[in-house]
C-alpha cells in the first residue's frame, strides 16, 4: 500500500487515520534508512581516501588509483 494510496483511501471514507500514518510512518523510516546508508558510504568513502592520501579539490577532475596501490 502506497502512501498516496493510504490517503486516498482515508479521503474516500475507506482508510482509517492510523493507516494513513502508519503508512507514512514507514515511508519516513525508509527514507531515514536511505540517508543513513549515503552518509555510511560517503564517510566510508571519505576515510579511504584519507588513509590513502588521494583527497583531490572539488574544483579539480576526479582521478583513479593504479591497481597497485
């Protein structure tokens, strides 16, 4: 059930409120679950080239590493 389903259905007399915010409740911790996830990989990201020494400036292309490294 999707959130603007479980709205609809309230508008239409069908859903209860609690549905509708237990829908949107989901939807909220999804997106939570998703920002958590692109601040992981980006800290993990960034501890990488950290220890690595291959932080570059924004205002410079991005480059790769040799396999070696």
């Amino acid at each position: 059930m999707g959130h603007d389903g479980a709205r609809e259905r309230l508008k239409n007399g069908i859903g209860s409120v609690l549905d509708t915010l237990q829908t949107e409740d989901r939807l909220i911790s999804a997106v939570v679950g998703r920002i958590s996830a692109q601040v992981s990989l980006a800290s993990a990201i960034a501890e990488l080239r950290y220890a690595t020494g291959t932080f570059i400036s924004p205002d410079k292309p991005a480059h790769s590493l040799p396999r070696d490294v």
